[in-house]
C-alpha cells in the first residue's frame, strides 16, 4: 500500500495539471457560443428605432418608424442627401422645386400636389412631426435624390449609401460565425453562410472585419475567406435632374434702376433717359410690398412701357420690400405658401397684363432665420417666372459669412441672372469714414460671387452715389450725394481731390477747426475702373444704383464696356 501512495499521487497531479491545461486550453482556443445582444450592439432605442448605417460603418443617425415606413429628421436629409427640400414650419408644408415644378406635401397627410401634374395619393405620409422634429419618408426622399436604401429587422437598421466607387470584396468557403472582435471568445453576431459575398473592411491578424449586403458587420477568422477582389459598385442613377434653359440677353447687360415713389413719378422717365447709353433694360421700382399678407403697391405704367421700347429697352418690375411708404421690410409673407404664391402670382400676372419682360427680386433687411423662406421664394418665384417666359434677377449683398444664409448658390439655380450690390462697403451708419465702393471692395465682392453663381449669368451692380463725411469729436456722420452733389460738397469746404489707386477713386478731405470732411467720389474715372474688373473677371453686364444720380460722361465707358 505505500508504494502505491506515490503513484497514486501522481496520478491525481498529473490530472489535476492536465485538467488546469484543458481549462487553460479551451479558455483560450475553445470557439464561444455567446450570443451578442443586437439591439445592444447596434445602438436600438426602441421599437421604431433604426440604426444607420452609413457607408459601411453603424453612424450617430438614426431613422424611426412611423406605421410601416421608414423617415430621416429633416436637418439629416438637408446635410447628407438633399438640401433642396423646405420645410414651412408655420404652414406645416413640405416643398421640393425643379425649375419649372413644385411639389408640395402637407406634413402628417398622405399624398402630395404638383404644380403640374396636380395630387398624388401614397399610401404613406410624405413627412410627419414627432414633437418638434420634422422626419420625411425615405421611400419619398428617393424620389428626388440619388441614394441606396434598406430597411431591416433583428435588428432594426438601414443600409444607407451616397458615395460610390471600388471596394474590396470576398466570398466565405464555409459556414461560419461573424464574431464582435478578431478572437474566438468574442460572441457571436450572426451566423454567415457558405458563398456569402462580403464586403472586406480591415484585416488585423488572423481576422477580418467584414459588412454583409443586409448590413450584419463583424469580424471573420480569414481561414474563411477568399482571396480579395476589387468590385466596382453600381451607382443610383435613376434621379435625373432636369435640363436648365436660363433666359438670357444678346450681348452684355446694362440694368438701371430706376426709382418710382408714386404713379406719378413715371412721367419723369423719358427726361431721365436724355444723354443716357447703353442701357438695354429699365428696372422700375413698381411692385412694392404693403403689408405682411402680401399685398403689392402696384405703380406699373403703359406709357412708361412704350418709351422704353421705343428705345430698344426691356423693362424688369422691381420687387422690393422697402420703398413703401410707411418705411417698413415686409418679410413675413415668405413664412406660408399661401403668402408667397399670393405675392408670385400678383407680380406674374401684373407682368404678363402690361407686357414687360421680367421682375427683380430685391428683398432685403432679412435675418438668419429668414434665409430659408427668402430662398424657397426664389425657386418658387423663379418657377413661375421661367413657365410664363419672364426673366428673373435677384439682387444680393456682397458676400460674407454673416450673410450666407441667402444661398447664392441656390438661387443662382433657380434665377436666370444674380446681381451683386457692389456698394454700401460704408454706409450711413458706419462708425469710420470711408468709399461707398472702393475697387478692391468690388473685386472681392465679383470674386467671392463667382465661387457660386456662374460668370455669363452674374451682374455686378456699381453705385452713381457717394457719401459726403463728417467727423466731429470722434462722431461720424455723413449725407448721399449723388455725383453733381459730390462736387458741390467738395467746393463748400474748399477741398482738392487726389487720384487714390488703392480705393480707385479720387479722394479729397478738409480739416476745418475741430470738424474733419471726407468725400470719396465716384465719377468717370471710378466707374471705368469698375468695369475693368468686370472685364476681368468676365461676368455678364453691369447695374446702377441709380438713374438719375449720374454726371452724363460716366455713360461714354459704359458704352464701350456693354460693346466689347
């Protein structure tokens, strides 16, 4: 017996290590069964909650359910798919224009209406609210965009996919699990089956991450794997966007503005003209907004029609929100569709009745939050413009980031010409003293424009007026003058002009005991360095701002630029 107590002893030891190398063994190299929670592993909220999975990789956007479809909040859609669509949150419309068609939806209502083909039922709601949060249907958002789209269970998710191009693909020689990380403890996301054709994303080791077609992405040991193949992947195409046909002057423009305070004010156009050259349309101050629903101060005139075609000019009804008579920016009727379309089909059909060829869009004062319905108005202005045959023009600032939200891009699609309101680089109530529009002014202002409104449908708009300074004790004021005034101003305080190449202009001041005057002017001389730069630059024609406030020789360099 006690020989035997040391074998038997050995025996228990050597089961004891050998069971401790089996446990070490199968913790190491034994595949687990563990599943992995998918709603967990996806990031699932709740039932109608739907994980996006964009390009390859589970994103921070989610899409949710309401009854059997599918939706994305609005400000995703705007910023990933489409940034065309307009969402009037006090009318609780759903806008999408093509150039010559808008489409509308009513938000929480089935179906939608085309300015063309009129209503449309579907089955599904277009866009619903949930709180204050705006979601349109996927399956409608295709019907204007170009992008891949699926919607899964177990879990919830959606395939989403805008980018196209080469990707590395490899097919599975045998059933398999996809695991949550390269190792064989890692639980089980789902099981693959032998041929599964899988999207290669990275390969560490002796492991593969892999995306399956229904969006299942995980980590495969590569003894599972083909060899890698390139694959080109098939773009959506289905969505073309339409052909533009802009309308378009023969030759360079030459707009003046001309501003009409009363009816009355029509007769004074033909003396206006006397001396003028080149000028090949008259924009007309006449369709003034009067009240915040939209109701327009209409001073169109026949007679002024007639004389302006007389003289081989177009006329362009101005638009405007400011030359009303109780000095206030109307901007409120750009929140509705109702209050757009009533303002669109006012100016259209006043239009069409007197016979003149186009409207200029002129709203300012605008804010941040505007910026949307100003230009849901353009495309919608420009839509029923370009279908009645009228050109359309729309007057902008010089662009900055402060002002980026009137998207001259945008309206530059929808808007046969853009004009740049080359001036007001220092305005009435500017803290220094300076030019109205100095050259470099000007040229950033063509510059930055250029960037997103095409060269052949661009207007630089140049101003007759200046501004005759003041600075008295550190106060700044000043006065308009137009450019006989300017020349009035300078012989009261004695000043002596000196050509300024830098603000391209001649500038003149005058100390006078503690008062100091200041004039940059504008005349001849600025004027054709104006245009220069618009040579340069090639842009399509020139505005003034405005007739009647200029010295008849600046028409001479006119004429030779509108001829080039």
């Amino acid at each position: 017996m006690k020989k035997a107590v040391p074998f038997i002893i050995t025996v228990i030891l050597i089961a004891v290590l050998g069971g401790a190398f089996c446990k070490l063994y199968y913790d190491h190299y034994m595949y687990t069964n563990e599943r992995q929670n998918l709603d967990e592993y996806y990031g699932v909220q709740d039932g109608d909650d739907f994980p996006v999975i964009y390009e390859n990789f589970v994103s921070e956007m989610h899409a949710r359910r309401f009854g059997d479809t599918c939706y994305l909040d609005f400000e995703t859609v705007k910023s990933l798919l489409n940034d065309r669509f307009y969402y009037g949150k006090k009318d609780g419309t759903l806008s999408y224009c093509y150039p010559d068609e808008q489409i509308v939806a009513t938000v929480g209502n089935t179906g939608w209406v085309s300015s063309k083909s009129g209503a449309q039922e579907t089955a599904y709601a277009p866009a619903v609210l949930e709180g204050d949060t705006l979601y349109i249907a996927l399956e409608y958002i295709r019907k204007f965009t170009n992008f891949y789209y699926a919607v899964y269970t177990g879990p919830n998710r959606v395939v989403l996919r805008t980018a196209w191009g080469k990707e590395q693909m490899a097919t599975l020689k045998s059933d398999t699990n996809m695991r949550t990380l390269g190792g064989v403890k890692a639980p089980i996301i789902a099981a693959v089956e032998q041929g599964t054709d899988v999207l290669v994303l990275e390969t560490v080791d002796e492991w593969t991450r892999i995306e399956t077609a229904d969006g299942f992405y995980g980590y495969i040991e590569n003894k599972y794997l083909t060899e890698t193949r390139e694959q080109e992947l098939e773009p959506v195409t289905d969505v073309v966007e339409p052909e533009i046909e802009y309308r378009k002057m023969d030759g360079r423009v030459c707009l003046a503005w001309n501003v009409i305070s009363f009816k009355e004010s029509n007769e004074f156009m033909p003396g206006m003209l006397v001396g003028t050259k080149a000028i090949n349309v008259l924009a007309p101050t006449w369709f003034t907004l009067d009240s915040e629903d939209g109701d327009i101060d209409n001073k169109a005139s026949r007679d002024y029609i007639k004389t302006a075609h007389d003289n081989g000019m177009q006329v362009w009804g101005v638009l405007d929100n400011f030359q009303n008579h109780d000095g206030r920016l109307y901007t409120q009727f750009l929140e509705t569709y109702a209050g757009r379309q009533k303002v669109i089909r006012t100016v259209v059909e006043e239009a069409l009745k007197y016979g003149i060829e186009g409207i200029n869009v002129d709203i300012e004062g605008l804010t941040e939050a505007e910026g949307p319905d100003f230009v849901e108005f353009v495309r919608e202005i420009g839509i029923a413009c370009r279908n009645a045959g009228l050109f359309i023009s729309v007057n902008n600032y010089v662009p900055y980031n402060f002002n980026d939200f009137y998207d001259l891009e945008e309206q530059a699609r929808y808007a046969d010409y853009v004009i740049l309101m080359g001036y007001d680089e220092h305005f009435a109530g500017s803290e220094e003293a300076g030019s109205v529009a100095s050259i470099g002014y000007v040229e950033y202002g063509i510059q930055e424009m250029l960037k997103e409104v095409p060269a052949d449908r661009l207007i630089n708009a140049i101003p007759f007026y200046t501004r005759g300074w003041e600075t008295k004790k550190g106060k700044v004021s000043s006065q308009m003058l137009d450019m006989v005034e300017a020349k009035a101003f300078m012989a009261e305080h004695d000043m002596k002009k000196e050509w300024n190449s830098t603000a391209g202009q001649y500038y003149a001041e005058k100390q006078s005991g503690d008062t100091l005057y200041q004039i940059w002017l504008e005349d001849k001389r600025s004027v054709k360095c104006k245009l220069d730069v618009m040579e340069e630059n090639g842009i399509h024609g020139l505005a003034v701002w405005r007739l009647g406030l200029e010295t008849n020789d600046v028409w001479d360099k006119i004429e030779d630029y509108i001829k080039k």
